[in-house]
C-alpha cells in the first residue's frame, strides 16, 4: 500500500514512544504554533546553550513523532550544528520527495523523506521545527532559514 | 416512493473514477457535494450558447441570461417556500450571507452596549465569527447556549439567554459536526416574544431535508449552493421580504442603486440592494438545475434515503472497536453527518489511511473548533452522506477503520 513510504516503523516508534516529551523548567525561550487547519498544537521549550529541549502537544503521529526525533537530534547541539539539522529537515520536507536525505546528518530523520510526497502532511511533520526555531530565537538562539511552508 | 441509489449515482460522472487504486467512497457530502450531468450540462450549455450580462443589456444574449438567472431565483424561492422570489439573495456562500446580515442587522438595529446577540456553542465558525466582529464593533455582548453530552442543543437557559436585551439570535439548523438537526420551535417563539430576530444557519439542512421557509419560525436563513449538488461561489440569504426592505446595503456598486448622484445614493430594492457587482450568473443557474434535480427526486424520498443510510452507519461505527461517536446516536432528529474518534489514532491518521483505500472522509476542527473543545478532542473524524451514499459505501469505511487498527494497533 502506498502508506507504507508515510507510516514508517521509525515514525510509528516515535509516535507510540515520544523522546524528551513533557514541558520542563528552567527554560530560555518558548513557542506555541497551532496547524489553523487542523487544530494541532505543540509548545516548544528551549534553553539558551540548546542543552534542554521540552515540548508538549497534541497532534496526529507525524506532529508528534517530528518532535520527538526533533528532541533527539537537536539537543545538546551547539547553534551551528542545530542549524544545519533543520535546515536538512526543512529541505527534506519542501524537497516533493526529490531530495536525497543525508542520516549523518538527519538520523531517525530520514524516515520523514516520504512525507514529503503527501503535501496535505507536510505542514504536520514542519510544526514542531518551526515552533522550535521561534523558541530558540527568543532564546537568543538563532537557527536555519524561515522558509514560506506551502501546503 | 422508491429511491433507486444505483440510478442516482450514474447521473454523477465522479463515481466513475478510482482513488489510490480503489473505487472512490466519497464520504465527504457535508465539505461539498459532488454534481450531476444535469447541473454541469446546464453550466456549460448557458456559457457556450447564452452568455450576457444580467440586468443591464437590452441585447438578445444580455435578456437570456437575466430570464435564466431570475427563473433560477423563482425555482429556488419555490424550493424552500419563500414567498416570493424577491426573498431570495444571491451571495457568494453562507459565510457572506451571514456577514451581509450581521453588518446589515447591526446598523440597523442600532447595537450597542446592553444589546445581545444569541448564538450556541454548536456554530460553524461562519455563524460565529460574524457575530464576534460585530458585538466587537459595537459593544454589544456575544451570549451562547450550550451543548449537552449527548450532543443537543441545551435549551435548559432559554429564558434567560434569550431576553428582553437580545436582539439577533443565530443558530446552526443542522451541525455540521454532529449531525444534530436542532428543533427551533421553542427558541423561535421566545424570540418572538422578546422581539428578537432569528437566523438560521441552514447550510447543512436544505440539502437534505423538506424545508419550508414559511413555517420554519426564521426571519432569515442561509445556505450554500456547492453543499446542494451546485456549483461552489453562489449562496443564498433568505429574508423576510418586510425585514429585507428595512434592511441597508452590505455590499455598495453597480446594480444595487436605484439611482446616484455625485452627492449621494440611492438604494434599489431587496434582492438588487443586496447583488453588488455582476453576480456569480452562471452559478446561480447551476444551482437552480440542482434545485431541480433534488425537486425531481423529491426531499421526502433523498431525506428517507439518508436516515436509512444513517442508521446503518451508526450501527457499523458502534460495531468498531474503539470507535466514539460524538453527537446522537441514533437517528433521531439528526441528519447524516456523523463524527467519531478513534481510540488513540489521530483523526489525521484516520483520514489518511482510509484515503489510501479510496474512502474519503473530513478530518480535522470542520471549522468548529468550540464543537471539538466541547467534547475535549483536538479534532474528529466525519463521515457525510447524501442521495448517492450506498451500504456498500459504509462497508467500505467500516473495512478501512480495521486497516487504521491495525497500522497504529
């Protein structure tokens, strides 16, 4: 069935088993983005050294497992690094499925390359990443480009 | 009367095609409904062989097009028991039906602070946000009635919502969430007595239901032509035709004066007064063929159709493990719009594995976000029915919602 390429293992894992998931404090910066067309939510918490990343939201498995494996790529990243991730990211999801993803650098990440092909979706795997990059920037912490999301 | 569905779905050329390699299930009726030849062939035939412009041209094609646009009119005022086709307002939607009423209703009556406006909890956010921008504007106050568990209307604080203060209350007839067909009698005669007027919010039921303005209780209603096997961009207001001739203009242009000088205007009569601009013609002709193709099958028959369609669903939905539905759960005073969770997916998720199998369902708020928040969920899954729904079709969902179980099981 042609799911298989959006519901892959690693995203049903981060689905059913959420890294880092739970608001915590102390924090730097935080963000809360809604999906208007879907009613998803997700706050994003951040800390200024990116040494401390907490989310909470609800939303369907794709919202959900993107901020998970967004928790586990980008925490304790440095500001250069963290950039580089989403900026992978961003490009992976805009990229209609005709981008080859790098796992050096993307990990679990790669697994959203099918995504990608499913536009209605796309805007469900960017939400926590583009919470996160307001988060940090009101940490003090800037991160990747602010790309126009088209879906 | 007998309501054969297998001939209904020849008439809708949409049925022919498949989704991801299945036969499409369109569940979708209450978003837009899919059109019959007979509303597409009038559409195409009227831009190829009539096409002028209404209202103004002394011309041959200008004389045709204004004799088909107003016969559309008149069919539509018959349909829904208008008085007279003078009742009937082309808008854009519902959406700019209840704006032009909630900009027109205010200035008229003056809002202000002190003033109420009535609406519920139940509301696309079409029949709210209207109603918050306006008490916003003048300082009147938005008031709502409730929702019960069991998804009706609560009326248990009429007499106090609904008071000497209030003086516009909007209601949706059918929700377009929960399939709740509300029953108005009660509100309509409270707001009789207070001197309140009443809109309807009727997108969802003159679809799919007889339904005779003239008894009805409401000074206005809206509804949608795209939802009524029409065209999308063409929409109805309903108005009293003494109400409307109190009413001043929303939208100001052409064809909508009576006459203008440099120093100021005068406004035609309802409906022009309220037609700015060259309307949507072809539409409005389109959804006068809907009209008569719903006409043709009779609302009893297509409304009969839906209950029974309904009731298998509902019966199907319960018999899924895991599967909540939200609204009444039988067939009672409810139409065939049905809403359910399912137990730990996310509505999304529903939505995209049962399109992976053809079967086409909402997901998401439906634009009622308040309606989710009720019943504590972030989003539903709907189901909507009309005249071409089959058995088979339910099937279908009931097979695809086993699949959503077992990929998130």
């Amino acid at each position: 069935m042609m799911l298989d390429g959006l519901y892959q293992e690693i995203i049903l894992d981060h689905y059913k088993n959420p890294h880092g998931r739970g608001l915590r404090d102390p924090y730097d910066g935080e963000a809360h983005h809604v999906n208007p067309t879907c009613g998803d939510e997700i706050t994003v918490r951040v800390s200024h050294d990116l040494n401390e990343i907490s989310y909470d939201g609800v939303g369907c498995s794709i919202s959900q497992a993107s901020a998970s494996v967004l928790h586990e790529l980008v925490q304790g990243k440095d500001a250069a690094a963290a950039s580089e991730i989403h900026h992978a990211f961003v490009e992976l999801m805009q990229s209609r499925g005709q981008v080859e993803a790098d796992e050096e650098i993307l990990g679990d990440g790669i697994a959203f390359a099918g995504v990608a092909k499913f536009p209605a979706r796309v805007k469900c795997a960017l939400l926590p990443w583009m919470a996160f990059k307001d988060a940090a920037a009101r940490a003090g912490v800037e991160v990747g480009v602010s790309p126009e999301v088209k879906a | 009367m007998s309501f054969d569905v297998e001939r209904v779905r020849k008439d809708f050329p949409i049925f022919e095609r498949e989704v991801n390699g299945h036969p499409l299930v369109y569940l979708d009726s209450a978003n837009t409904s899919q059109k019959p030849v007979q509303v597409l062939d009038v559409m195409r035939a009227h831009q190829e062989r009539y096409n002028g412009n209404v209202s103004r041209s002394v011309h041959t094609l200008g004389t045709e097009s204004t004799e088909a646009y107003e016969g559309a009119r008149a069919r539509i005022a018959n349909f829904i028991g208008a008085a007279s086709p003078d009742e009937v307002v082309f808008t854009k939607n519902s959406t700019e039906a209840i704006n032009l009423v909630a900009h027109s209703l205010g200035q008229m009556l003056r809002l202000g602070p002190g003033d109420e406006v009535v609406i519920s909890e139940m509301e696309h956010h079409s029949n709210l946000v209207p109603w918050q921008l306006l008490c916003e504007r003048t300082g009147a106050t938005l008031r709502w009635f409730g929702i019960t568990d069991s998804g009706r209307l609560d009326e248990s604080s009429l007499d106090d919502l609904v008071s000497e203060r209030t003086k516009i209350v909007s209601l949706v007839h059918m929700s377009n969430v929960l399939g709740t067909i509300n029953d108005v009698s009660r509100i309509a005669s409270r707001a009789r007595d207070v001197g309140a007027l009443l809109m309807l919010d009727c997108s969802q039921s003159v679809p799919h239901l007889p339904l005779d303005v003239s008894s009805l209780g409401a000074d206005l209603i809206a509804f949608t032509g795209h939802k009524m096997l029409g065209p999308t961009g063409i929409g109805v207001l309903w108005g009293r035709l003494d109400l409307l001739a109190q009413m001043p203009p929303f939208l100001a242009g052409g064809s909508m004066i009576e006459t203008v000088t440099m120093g100021g205007t005068t406004f035609a009569a309802p409906p022009a007064r309220f037609e700015a601009g060259t309307p949507p013609i072809t539409e409005a002709i389109g959804l006068g063929a809907a009209v008569d193709y719903l006409t043709g099958l009779g609302m009893e028959a297509i409304h009969q159709h839906e209950q029974d369609i309904t009731r298998y669903a509902l019966d199907a939905l319960t018999s899924v493990p895991g599967v909540r539905i939200f609204g009444p759960e039988t067939v009672e005073g409810r139409g065939g719009t049905v809403s359910f969770g399912v137990d730990g997916v996310h509505p999304h998720d529903v939505g995209q594995i049962l399109d992976a199998l053809g079967v086409e369902v909402r997901v998401g708020h439906h634009c009622a976000r308040p309606v989710c928040s009720r019943f504590s969920v972030p989003a539903m899954t709907r189901a909507s029915f009309y005249l071409y729904t089959t058995t088979a079709e339910i099937d279908a969902l009931a097979r695809g919602l086993d699949q959503v179980r077992k990929v998130f099981g």
